[in-house]
C-alpha cells in the first residue's frame, strides 16, 4: 500500500507501530532512532509518509520536521506524542506535520489516520 518510514527512540515503540502498519498492508521500509538520522533516511529512501516522535535525543521531532519539509514541502508526517504534550503537537503542525497521533497508540485511529492522509 505505501512505503512508510517509522521515527522513534524507543525501540519497543517501533516495533509495536511497525506491527499495526504491516498488519494494515503497509510496508515500513525504514526505522530511526532520533530526528537527525530521520533527515537523512527520508532523503534516501523518499518514504510516502513518515510517524514522528516528538521527544528523542540528538534531535527531536519537530527540528526534524522542519529540516524535511523545508528539503520537500510536500513530504506526509504524521506526530506521535504522549499525553500532555499538546503544546508540542501544535508547534509540530505549525512546522509542517499533517496530523497527530497520542500514543499509546491504537491500531485503527494510525491505519485511519495514515488512509486520510495518503487519501486511500
């Protein structure tokens, strides 16, 4: 279905996002832990949407969405963040991302999400 490139440090939280997307038909074709390494696999791999931590070491999300959108104005982010970090979320919208999703996450609101935004 779409080629979708997962951002977070937590391991465990990439691997329960990367079990959602393949069991919804996508395929995740790239994994990295912080903003900065996000820049340069979305440049290599040109992924069809990306889900971006907010909070991550080296360099956090929202710098990350800026770099990207500023290389491809038309690149589909979608935010991940916890619970109360609503602030964050909006400076994230307001820097390019399309959408945000709380975590925990739920299978069905990023598989809904991800067709809304990828208009399939």
């Amino acid at each position: 279905m779409s080629n979708i490139l997962i951002v977070d440090d937590a391991n465990f939280m990439r691997m329960m996002l990367k079990d959602i997307l393949v069991k919804g038909g996508h395929t995740v074709v790239g994994e990295a832990e912080n903003g900065k390494v996000a820049i340069e696999k979305y440049k290599s791999l040109k992924p069809d949407l990306i889900t971006m931590d907010i909070t991550m070491p080296v360099m956090e999300g929202i710098e990350a969405v800026k770099h990207i959108i500023e290389a491809d104005p038309k690149a589909k982010i979608i935010m991940c963040s916890a619970m109360g970090q609503q602030g964050m979320v909006i400076q994230a919208i307001e820097a390019g991302a399309l959408e945000f999703i709380i975590k925990p996450f739920h299978g069905e609101r990023i598989l809904t999400s991800i067709s809304k935004i990828l208009g399939v």
